[in-house]
C-alpha cells in the first residue's frame, strides 16, 4: 500500500470505464415517477406534557431573535430559568446483567470502566420515567428540534438529550451540532449493480470530524467537562485509535480546552487521519505495534495516570452513537427500514444501532427493530468467524493483517460480547469482504457518485453478497451505514485507479489519459472514449 502519484502519470491510450461497458448511460435515466415513499404516517400527536421537555414550537409562531450582546448558550438559559430540573436519570450497570437480581451500578459522575467482575458496563435509562411520555410525543419533540439553532438541541446528538445523558446541565454540553447526517438515496448503485429500488446510504462521515465517532465524542467529552467542572481528579482524555477516534477526540477535547492524548499504531494509518489530532493540538504517540497493541497501552496508562480513558470500552460513546439508529427512524418518518448494514472492527458501533432501534420499539416511536448486519475485513474479521462457527464455540480474537479498511483493522474487538448480543437479538448476520472485494466496491460505489471510504466499501461488498445469495430482497428498504468521508483516503483511491496494489487487477481503475495539447489529438482521444460509451 506505498503511496504512489502514477495516477497524475499515465501513459493509458483511453480512461477506464467505471462500470461495466453494457451499462450505458441510457440505462440511468431518472424514473418519472419514485419508487418511494411509502404511505406517510398521520401527524404525531402529542398527548403528554411536562414542564422537563421543550415544546414543540407552533408552527405559526415568529420567534423574536435574541439580543445582539446574547449569544445561544445565554439564550438557553434565559429560556430554562423558570424550567424545573430533569425528572430522567441514567447509570452505569454491567452489560448484560441478567435482570434485576444484579445491584450493581454506579452514577455517571463516577470514573468506572469496568464492572467488578471485569465485563463490559453499559448505561441504563430509566424507562419508567420515559414511559410516562407516549411515542408520538418522543417523534414530535425530536422532530421538532432537526435543523434547529437552540442550544444545545440543534445537535443531531443532543436533540435527543433525554435519550443519551439527561441529567448533564447544557452548559457542560461541547457540542459541533455534529450529527443530522444526509442519508442519501443511492439510486444508480441500486438500480443496476444490485437490483434494488430502496437502497439508502447513510453519510456518518459528513459531520465536524468527517467520521461517526463524532457522534460518541461529543458526549464523552462533554461528561469529561462536567467532571473536571467538579473537581474530579482528570488531567487529560486518552485514546487508542486507527484515526477517526483521535480525530474525534482532539477536536472535541481542543474546543473544551482539555488535554488529550493519542495512542497510534506507526504508518498503519493515512496521512489524512494523523494530521487531524496533531493539527487540534493532541500529544500524538507513534507506537510500534498494531491498534490491539495500542488499546494495551492505553488501557495500563489510565489505570496508572488520571487520563480519562475515551475508547469505546467508555460506554458513553454509544449513547451518541445510538442516535444514528434515531435518525435514520425519523428520516424515513418513523418507518422501519428492513436492514441496516454496518461496518465492524472495534464493534461497539453494532451495538449502538441496536440500542438505538431498540429504545424507539420499547417507549412506542416503532412496532419493529430492523435486521442487522456487520461487515469486516477478511484480514480482521473475528466476528464473522465466531459467526459462521453458529456462535457455538468460545470467542477467538485473530491476529489482524493489513487492510485498506484500516479503521477496522482489530482482531481484539472491545465489544465483542455487545455486538454478539445485538446481532442475536436482531436476527442479524455476519458478513466478510475481501482486500478486492472492498476496493472494487468503493470504486464502483464512487463511479455512481458517492465517494466513500474503505469500510463503507467493506459494507456495499456485505450487501451484494446477500443479495445475489437472496438473503436480501430485491424491494427490501435497505440502509448501509457509511462510517467516514472519502477525502480521509484519497491515497487508497489514486493507488487503486493508478493500479499500483500489487496483485490486485484494479478492474474498475479510471486514470487519466495524457494527450498532446493540440485539436486533432483531443479530439482522437474523445472520439474513442465517446464511441465506447455509445449505446450498442
């Protein structure tokens, strides 16, 4: 995977076709009519109030702006003054612990990782208390807040604040307005390379950071400031991470004025990735082993040093990261898509979908979760091996090799025993993606417009196998999660289209073709290029 400017150099006569040559462009026109949507659901009603949660404004009320020497947060708290406080509440409790026999649990104002017999902790609200409120008036109040300026509910996160931490005062909140992502139709992608109608890709990666880990970072960050804010004992927040979670992390820490600290594996990531927290101002460490070998580290620091520990063993993470699952819900207007198709490789992602689809069937926003489906590398995939072995057997980690997918190049997933639980309870399923298969994948997905990275490759690859072994359907509304922005690995797209990855064909390469800079030579070239891609 050396980098490689042959892309700007080609001697190619003619630029490679993006799709197969039998698919004209005739073939992409756009229908007269959609194929969607589906019947559209009748107005929420709300049939609850309380004096805790903002009303939805009327729909015919002008609100004043705020003074010129006011800014949002002031303008918050002039708002909340007369508010009573949250009657919501959420704890630490061990993932997992089988009912309500277990009387362990811890605030969320504590430093706790762990539970005491060393699983995993999950954070638990109390559904009692947001029960007392129906599901048409959770979809109307969170409806009411999308493409909002109000602090801090304009944030795709916190505009489901109750939801995720309730109890944190929104002036501990350090918020992007990350989330409110676009969840684009892929439409030609659908269409004519898996034959599908209600293909939709949902664009995590257009956020603050250009990943989903923002969406869990604004939230851990955020308690990170309301424990430093009470004096608990926190000099700095440290990570491991493949890139996008270093990147999360130094911006959110850089505009809170907190310390932060990265662990990274050496030249194991792309140069895009590394210059994000080194520009945000963290202490970037270069180590010499892989990610598995940094989350040690990491791990042994913050038992040591009063470094908050920010992988996503911190399972605050997944309380922002669930509400993707919510707005996907609420971008489809409430209705249920029948997969959701997400990449893998630390694996607390899975888990934070499902949580998030299971919260809207459990308080009535929906009668249904969707099936789920996580995606690795063939180079780290001990999911997919722990799941074609029928689950059955004790989890075995691998050692994971390179992969362009980089972000999820682990073969020790911290989550393992979450995911495992959201895919069982979602009838889900496992699926692979091979070096060639992923890049191929983001080439043609790129070639339809789309642009993504790697691992929404590793994804597409996920979906076209299940479709051509007729797991999913041809009319099935279908949802891949797109996890960062492309830009973030342009030097995988120029190595694939320059064909410079050894022992990979590059089937859908389009370099550049050089052409002497007179008429008659232009237009040689453009009358070949023009005559392939005419109809036959």
């Amino acid at each position: 995977m050396a980098a490689s400017c042959s892309l700007f150099h080609s001697s190619s006569s003619a630029a490679a076709a993006s799709l197969p040559r039998h698919q004209t462009s005739s073939q992409f026109r756009i229908p007269t009519s959609a194929p969607y949507p589906r019947p559209r659901r009748s107005p929420a009603v709300i049939t609850c109030t309380s004096s805790t949660l903002d009303p939805a404004p009327s729909s015919n009320s002008v609100k004043p702006r705020r003074p010129a020497d006011e800014n949002i947060r002031d303008e918050a708290r002039r708002h909340r003054a007369a508010s009573a406080a949250s009657t919501f509440s959420a704890k630490y409790v061990p993932f997992n612990a089988g009912g309500p026999e277990s009387d362990e649990s811890y605030s969320l104002d504590e430093i706790v990782y762990r539970s005491r017999s060393g699983g995993l902790l999950d954070v638990q609200h109390d559904i009692d208390a947001l029960k007392k409120f129906d599901g048409a008036y959770w979809r109307d109040l969170f409806d009411s807040r999308v493409g909002k300026t109000n602090w801090p509910y304009g944030s795709g996160v916190w505009s489901k604040k109750e939801w995720v931490l309730p109890e944190i005062h929104p002036d501990d909140i350090v918020s992007a307005f990350e989330g409110n992502s676009n969840l684009f139709w892929a439409e030609r992608f659908g269409k004519h390379l898996v034959g599908m109608d209600d293909l939709w890709v949902k664009h995590c990666g257009i956020s603050h950071t250009g990943s989903f880990k923002d969406l869990g970072m604004t939230v851990l960050v955020s308690q990170v400031n309301r424990l430093r804010k009470l004096n608990r004992p926190i000099v700095g927040v440290g990570c491991a991470s493949t890139g996008d979670t270093s990147a999360a992390l130094s911006a959110y820490c850089a505009s809170a004025g907190i310390p932060s600290i990265v662990f990274l594996p050496t030249n194991k990531i792309s140069m895009a990735q590394l210059v994000q927290p080194i520009a945000n101002g963290a202490f970037v460490l270069s180590i010499d082993t892989d990610f598995d070998g940094c989350m040690k580290l990491i791990r042994e620091v913050t038992s040591e040093l009063p470094i908050y520990l920010a992988n996503s063993l911190n399972s605050l993470r997944l309380e922002g990261q669930k509400t993707a699952a919510i707005e996907i819900l609420q971008q489809f207007d409430w209705e249920v898509p029948d997969w959701v198709i997400v990449p893998g490789g630390n694996l607390g992602n899975i888990y934070a979908f499902y949580k998030g689809f299971k919260m809207c069937q459990e308080l009535g926003l929906v009668d249904k979760i969707p099936r789920l489906v996580c995606a690795q590398a063939a180079n780290a995939n001990p999911l997919y091996r722990h799941f074609k072995s029928g689950w059955g057997t004790d989890f075995k980690p691998v050692k994971a090799t390179t992969t362009f997918a980089s972000a999820i190049q682990i073969g020790d997933p911290v989550s393992i025993d979450r995911a495992v639980y959201a895919l069982q309870r979602s009838n889900g399923i496992v699926e692979e993606a091979t070096e060639e298969e992923l890049m191929d994948a983001m080439a043609l997905a790129d070639s339809t417009g789309m642009f993504i990275c790697p691992h929404t490759g590793v994804a597409l690859t996920a979906l076209m196998k299940l479709r051509k072994s007729g797991v999913i359907g041809a009319s099935d509304r279908t949802v891949v999660v797109s996890t960062a922005h492309g830009l973030k690995f342009s030097q995988a797209k120029i190595d694939y289209h320059s064909k410079a990855i050894p022992e990979m064909a590059s089937r859908f390469a389009n370099p550049p073709v050089e052409v002497k800079a007179d008429f008659g030579s232009v237009m040689d070239v453009l009358m070949k290029h023009l005559g392939d891609k005419a109809p036959k």
